[in-house]
C-alpha cells in the first residue's frame, strides 16, 4: 500500500546531495554545507552517513555497515537494515566485497582498495569549535587557513599533561590545505587515512556538513615535530583469540576469573582471521 | 644618526568613522562638533591622522579618553577596519604596500610577526583560561613554529625577562595579578621580536608602585632591542618618562606634535597647555 | 565449517520492537485516530507544529505510533516529509484574510472589530474536573446538541451583524501604521528561502530564521523566549498587538489547464502573533526618536505560547544586542530544532567504547607519564 521510493529519499534530495558531495571531492577536507534531510533514523545516530549511502548506493551495489568496528551491533544492524529494505541491494561483512562501506568510528582493519568508497559518519564536523563557537567564526578561520587555535590547544595540552590528550577525533591537516575533523576514530586509525586508495566520504547530519578525502590525498595528524602523534598503544598486549598485535583491541573482562583481556575490535577481521587459520588447517 | 633615515612606520590621512555620515557631515569637518555629527550620529573618531615611527624612537599619544588614540591603535594593530587612509609599514613589502588595503591573512601575518601589542585590559591580549606559556607561545605558533621545546625554552626567556617567576609559568593569566597580567602580555608581544611595539594605556588601572616597575621593564627592554614604540597614554607622567616624540589628539584629530620635552615645555594648542598646567 | 557472525544484534532489535508493541497492547485497548484529533488537539497541533507539516491525520497516526511521546511522533513526520517531492508552493498568503476564530489585543481595550476571546483555558482555573473521570461519549454528544442550539437560538434573536465577510477582521498593526507609531513595512520582494532545501550559513536570511522559530522546539522556543523578556536579554517588555488563531486559505499556481492559474487547496489553522516592542529609533536629527518595532510569531494549529515565544526571539535576533544569547542567531538557531536536539542526546546511547578505550589509553598514559616525572 504504501511503497517506498528507492533508497528512502526523493531523487532531487539525493542529487542535491550527490552535488555536495562532488564539490567535497573537490575541495579535499572542507566542510560544505547542505540541507540535511531527516531520516527514519534519529539525528547523532548516523544520518549524515546514511544520506550520502542513501544517494549514492544503485542496485549493483554491496554494502557493508559497522558501528564501534562491528558488523553486528544494533546500530550497524539497524542501519544496514534501512538501507537493505529500501533498496534490496546485496550486503556483505567482508571488507574486501563491499563497494560502500558506511562506517561509525573506525577505519576497518583490512586494507581499502581502489573503487571502494568508506562513508564515515560525522558527528561534529568542526575541527576548531572547541577553540571558536562560532561557526561564522571558524568558516573565515578556515577561509585564512588560520590554525593556530587548534595548535594552540595541542600546545597547551602539552604544557599541562606533558602530551597532546586528544582521544579519538585527533585533528587531521588534508591536501596541505584544510584541518578537518577525521570523526572520532582512534588516533590507531587516523594514518589509514593517508594516501588511502579507496575514496573517503564524511556526512554530518545534524551538523548540515559533507567532506571528503579523495583517493590517494594527503592526511597528516597535527603534532609539533618534537612531540610526535601517537596512536594508541597497546604495549605487551594482543587479541585472546586470534593473537594479532597490530589491531585496534577491544579491552573486555572475562566474567568468570574477573581478569582483563583483549580482543580484535574489527568484528569481521577477527572473523576472516579464524577462518583463514582454520581453512589452511593449521589450528 | 642619519637624519635621511625612512620611517619604519608610516600613517597617512587615517580615518575611523562609525555610522554612515550624511550630507550634513560627508566631506564638511566644519559641521561635525566634536568629532559627532548631530544629525546623522555618526562618530568620527580619527580624522585625517597622518604619523610616522622611526627606528629605535618611542612616540607617546596622548589624549583625553574618547580622543581617538585607541581607535588609532586597533586600526593599526587590524583589531578593526579603517574607513580609508593609507598605512605603510618599512619591513613589508619596503613600505611599499597599503596594508589596510591587504588582504585579512596578510594583515594577520603582519600582526604575528611585525607587531607586538599590550593591550590596556589583558582579557582583550590574553587567553586567560590557557597557560602563560601557551600564550606566549600563540603568537610563535601563527608564526609558523612546530618545535614545543625551542617555544618553551623561548617563553621561559621572555618569562624571565619580564620578572614572572618560572614555577608560574604553566599558570594561566586569570591567577595573576594585574601587573603580572601586564608582564604576560609584553612578553608575548615580544614573543617573534617584532620591530614595532604598540602600547595602549598599559600602566592603567594599576597602583602606583607597580605602575613604575612595568614603565622601568618597558624602558629597559626598548633599550636592549630597540624596538620603536607607539605608546598610548591619558597619562601624560607617563608620556614624559618614556617618549621621544609626543603627539596630542583632542576630538579624533592630532592638535599638536613634537619633541616631547618641547611640548611638555612649550605647548601650543589651549588643550596641551591645560594638560600640561594640570599635570605640574 | 568456520567461524560466523554473532547475529545478536539483529536479533535484540527484532526482540525488543516485540516487547514495546507487547506492552503497548497490554490492557487490551486501542485508540482510533479520530479519537487522539477529537481529544488530543493541542497535541497533534503542536506535533504538526514542530514537524513543519499540516496533516492531522499523520500527525494522529505518528502519535499512536510513538504512545503518545511527541519527540518521536515528531520524528516520523519529519522522516516522512523526506520522502515527499516538493511539487507546489503556496501562493503569498495575506493573514488579514484569515478566518478568526480567536482573537485578543493586550494594547488596547477597544480593537476596530472587537475582542474575540473565542476558546481558550487563559481565565479557567486550574482545578482537576473530576468529572471527567465517569465521562461517556453520550455526555460529550448531548453537552454538544445542547450547546450548539443554545448558540442557534441566541443568533436568532440578536441577528448582528457580521463584521463585512464572516469572521474577516482588521489588523491591529495597520491602525498604527495609518498613525505613523510603525513604519509602513519596505516591500521585500525577495524569494523566501527554505531551510528544507538549503544549508543554513550565517549570517541568516530573515526567512530561514521564521522557518527554524516556527518548527522549533516549543519548551525550547519558549525557553528561550523567556529567558529574553525576563531580562536576560536586557530587553524592555513586549506588548502583544495581536494575537489572533484561525484558518489561512492557501492557494497554489498551476499551468495545468494552459494558463498560469491560483486553484484554492483548503485551509489550515495558525496562530499569528504580532507583539509591539518600543525601539529607539535614531533620526535624522537631533532627538532619539522612541518607537515601535513588531515581533512576528506564526505557527501551526492553536499554539499561543510558542508564537509568542516566537516574537520575542524574532524581533530579538533582528535587532542583536552585543552579549545577549538570544539574540545571537548561531545560539537559538542551532539548538531549538526538536530533532537535532533529541536525536543528538539520545546519541549518547550508542556503545562508544571504541571512542571511550581511546580516552582511556590517553589518560593511563598521562597517568603514567606524571608519575615518571614527579
């Protein structure tokens, strides 16, 4: 009775959409604006990357979705299901298949490929508005390529903490020209995104901001020379399961001895590991 | 001393105006009162201000407050636009360039690295949530400097030089005292070693006694850089301790200028003289 | 064989979309929409108000749908609205053609047409009607029978006149223009902007900002809108001109039959605020010239308090004071719109442990690196 337009949203909303998205593959790392539809889905829950998935997937596409760097936690599960129930289109957790990768909060594991296109989802846009609220402000900041605020901040971290104390979100210079907010991936990710084969698409939804990094740009993590960026380490630690060491871990309690251990946070490369092993026989 | 010496700085025919003038008051000084016209409102807070700056030299502006010379000095530091008027600065483009004609990056280049600035009220010159070091370090970091330790070391020299005790130094400025606020603020003027300093109404609002250690540490630290400043004062004890040449400005105009003993001495103009008389 | 995904996920939600219709359905009773429009008017109003889109039968239905919370019914409308073409634009609509139903002037005891309280709980007291607790549909037909005959009957009787057409008044505004208190307003053919279709940069077109205020939050609008006539916006106290509720017909322009015609699509209920606030205004000579500027409030359905809200914050940010929040646009505008602002908050649910290990392995560090230097 009440039939659903292919991928949710009216054609003229996904071809303003594809337009902002354009002019951001343009402009490596800058923000550009455009009028955010709302979605089925709440606001700070990924709809800036569901309405770039939305107007960009066709019916040959293959989608993967992670949240938190898991394939299957609810919100992955729930998004995927939107898109999948508009549009039919074939989903896959293998990094490797999929053509559209909507992503929250990580970069996956396996290394991107030319032709795939990573959606991260944005949930504030804005490298410089811990230093500026204003976003007349930071727009002509970026205008002079002014940035020394978002220096300044590192700086003074340094003087009170002896290091840069950013968490995830670590700001990220682009093409030598924007600093842009790489969302809140773990600094662990933020060097996956240098010179990336694979085209990267960031959607704010709430915030009303589309960027881009295109395939094979320039990103470098701000840090003065002498106090190198560093990612997050997980020194004499490895995933319980599979062993790896150079991943993102996941830090989890064994309920029944109450001891802390660790595990592979990238659901399905956790998953290809096992199988792999097991394939070849070797376990 | 050549006397064939180019000013390092150079203000020509400088306007501030705030509000749109009208027929009553455009282009016809004679109808404005006091620097106002009263039919359209409009404030004429500088008014045709040509000066230059040598090197080396300290020129003090003084004036009754509402007299233009803060106005002169935001316009100068690209705080706020000028209305029109041509300023030349020696060590940009050899002087050769209107930089109020500049576009907003270079005129922010210019503030980092040929400028230094003290404000009258350090809220408007400082972070004050961030630490002292931080903020001298601002101005190193516009200037293009990615090295933490040689800033650090850089802000502890300057700490030193203007009396701030080191253990402070991670403090920010909200936890200082006045004067030690003052201090912050002319380190990090002195931050990239600009050629020029700007100095508004810096002693005010301070006591007495701390009012002569800044006004000693300002004198020692022009003879030891020779930096040439512009020094903005209501003070005028405090023009006649520091300046070469003085300026006075009444009503968004200069009324008088010359050697400040001269003036000081000899004042021409009916309000220099109520100055003067009022201050012996 | 291998190893597989946990399907948990997909399995929790199916789960958990099952035990909220379970416990929906638990006392055994449905409500029909004509009941939730009949019974709940202010509420679809307001909920047709902040979805920006005028159907009381969506809106009936989003609040079943959402058991009666108006955040999400709010959220299904305005996901809905994604999924409509925009076909036509209304034609301009002049509010002195509105059918009144309501209508007040706090500025003066004598308005040319009159006062109109119409229906309204202003001047009832708050006091729980514990009739309403036995209450049949067989009380609420004959309260209704009888009332309306009673009204019969007193038509009759006086026979008045009606004022030109039924219900069409005068505004308030233009007698003041005719006395020269307001200005007459400059014509502004300019094409509205719509914030549905188009980013929103500062500084904001004036258009954008009456779409943001009228589809904003109503606590939020009227928040804030407090917040500045109680004096956090240093501002003096507006005076409402006029505040009227009642139905706008609205047209759209068609080329279907050939030519460029106005067909009438029906009518819908707002309520329209304009609230006088004194300005000092400077002129072209020497006296500051006191007078009066307007604050202009429109919403969907009867909604007085947020369309004066609405007024304040209208005027407030049209005429900014340095300092004053509200009347900065970035602070009101970024932060009433009920989506954005309930979407955001109930983000915080999401698992961010990925975000939160990062956080952790910053701190133990800092931790770590103190101690070596202390």
């Amino acid at each position: 009775m009440h039939e659903r337009h292919f991928a949710f949203l009216d054609e003229s909303s996904k071809k303003e959409i594809r337009r902002a998205v354009l002019k951001a593959v343009a402009i490596p790392g800058y923000q550009v604006p455009f009028a955010s539809r709302e979605l089925p889905i709440a606001r700070g829950w990924g709809t800036g990357g569901l309405q770039i998935t939305l107007s960009l997937v066709g019916k040959d596409d293959i989608i993967k979705v992670i949240d938190q760097g898991s394939d299957e936690s609810v919100n992955a599960v729930s998004l995927r299901n939107l898109i999948q129930e508009t549009t039919d289109v074939a989903s896959t957790i293998h990094t490797t298949e999929a053509t559209l990768i909507q992503t929250r909060h990580r970069v996956p594991e396996q290394p991107l490929k030319e032709g795939q296109i990573l959606i991260l989802q944005v949930p504030l846009p804005e490298p410089l508005r811990n230093v500026e609220p204003s976003e007349y402000k930071t727009k002509k900041l970026h205008a002079e390529a002014d940035y020394s605020g978002a220096w300044l901040k590192l700086f003074e971290d340094i003087m009170c903490y002896g290091q840069a104390a950013t968490g995830a979100d670590h700001p990220v210079f682009v093409n030598d020209r924007y600093v842009m907010a790489p969302t809140p991936i773990p600094r662990f990710d933020n060097p996956k995104l240098d010179h990336n084969p694979a085209l990267m698409l960031f959607g704010a939804g709430r915030e009303k901001k589309i960027y881009a990094v295109p395939p094979y740009t320039k990103v470098v993590s701000l840090a003065f020379d002498d106090y190198p960026f560093q990612r997050e380490r997980f020194v004499g630690k490895k995933c319980r399961l599979t062993g790896l060491e150079n991943v993102y871990l996941d830090e989890l309690i064994d309920e029944a001895t109450g001891e802390v251990y660790y595990q592979t946070n990238d659901s399905s490369y956790l998953l290809e590991f096992l199988n792999r092993d097991e394939g070849a026989g070797t376990v | 001393m050549s006397e064939q010496q180019k000013p390092i700085l150079i203000l020509k025919d400088f306007n501030k105006t705030f509000g749109k003038g009208c027929a009553h008051c455009d282009g016809k000084p004679e109808n404005r009162r006091q620097g106002y016209c009263p039919k359209c409102r409009t404030v004429y807070a500088c008014q045709d201000i040509s000066l230059s700056l040598y090197q080396g030299e300290i020129v003090g502006i003084v004036g009754e407050s509402g007299s233009g010379k803060s106005t002169l000095m935001q316009a100068l530091y690209f705080d706020s636009e000028a209305t029109s008027g041509e300023y030349f600065l020696e060590a940009y483009h050899s002087g050769e360039e209107n930089l109020f004609l500049s576009s907003s990056q270079q005129q922010k280049w210019v503030r980092n690295m040929l400028l230094g600035m003290v404000y009258q009220n350090p809220m408007m010159g400082l972070k004050m949530n961030f630490s002292a070091q931080s903020n001298i370090a601002e101005k190193m970091i516009a200037a293009g400097n990615r090295q933490v330790h040689s800033m650090v070391e850089r802000g502890d020299t300057l700490l030193e030089q203007v009396h701030i005790p080191l253990i402070r130094r991670k403090d920010s400025p909200s936890h200082f005292s006045g004067g030690m606020q003052q201090r912050v603020q002319i380190a990090k003027a002195l931050a990239n070693e600009p050629p020029i300093l700007l100095l508004d109404e810096v002693t005010t609002g301070l006591d007495l006694s701390v009012q002569a250690d800044v006004l000693e540490l300002i004198q020692k630290i022009q003879r030891e850089r020779k930096n040439s400043i512009l020094l903005v004062s209501h003070d005028l004890s405090v023009v006649r301790m520091l300046a070469d040449r003085t300026i006075v400005m009444l009503n968004g105009r200069i009324i008088e200028e010359g050697l400040t003993d001269q003036v000081l001495e000899d004042p021409q103009h009916p309000y220099t003289q109520q100055l003067v008389y009022s201050l012996l | 064989m291998g190893y597989v995904a946990v399907q948990g996920g997909a399995e929790a939600i199916r789960e958990s979309i099952l035990l909220a219709r379970y416990e929906n359905c638990l006392d055994g009773t449905s409500i029909s929409l004509t009941e939730i429009k009949a019974n709940l008017k202010k509420m679809v109003d307001s909920v047709m108000s902040e979805s920006s889109l005028y159907s009381p039968d969506l809106a009936a239905l989003a609040l079943k749908q959402a058991q009666g919370d108006p955040f999400e019914a709010i959220f299904l409308l305005r996901a809905h609205r994604s999924t409509l073409p925009r076909l036509y634009f209304t034609t301009v609509t002049d509010t002195a053609e509105m059918r009144v139903e309501r209508r007040i002037s706090a500025s003066f005891k004598d308005i040319l047409g009159g006062q109109i309280l119409g229906a309204s709980p202003d001047y009832q007291h708050r006091l729980l009607n514990w009739d309403l607790i036995n209450e049949t549909e067989a009380d609420v037909i004959a309260f209704r029978d009888q009332y309306y005959a009673a009204i019969l009957n007193a038509m009759e009787k006086t026979a008045e006149a009606s004022f030109e057409e039924e219900g069409r008044f005068p505004k308030v505004v233009d007698s003041l223009r005719a006395q020269n208190l307001i200005p007459q307003p400059v014509l502004c053919d300019e094409e509205p902007r719509d914030i549905t279709m188009e980013p929103l940069v500062f500084p904001s077109a004036r258009s954008l900002r009456l779409q943001i205020l009228t589809r904003g939050m109503t606590g939020a609008v009227t928040a804030l809108g407090y917040a500045k006539i109680r004096g956090y916006g240093f501002n003096n106290h507006p005076t409402i001109g006029e505040l009227r509720v009642g139905y706008l017909p609205l047209y759209v322009t068609s080329e279907l039959s050939g030519v460029c015609e106005e067909y009438y699509i029906g009518e819908i209920e707002v309520t329209e605020v304009e609230a006088f606030m004194e300005e000092d205004r400077q002129e072209a000579d020497e006296k500051n010239q006191l007078g009066i500027g307007l604050g202009y409030g429109l919403c969907f359905g009867a909604n007085e308090i947020k369309a004066i809200a609405m007024s304040v914050l209208e005027h407030s940010m049209e005429n900014p004071t340095p300092g004053d929040p509200t009347s900065d646009e970035e602070f009101v505008l970024l932060h009433v719109d009920t989506v954005e602002a309930t979407g955001f908050v109930s983000h915080l649910k999401l698992p961010h442990y990925v975000t939160f290990q990062s956080k952790l392995d910053r701190i133990r560090d800092v931790q770590r690196g103190n101690n070596h230097h202390a």
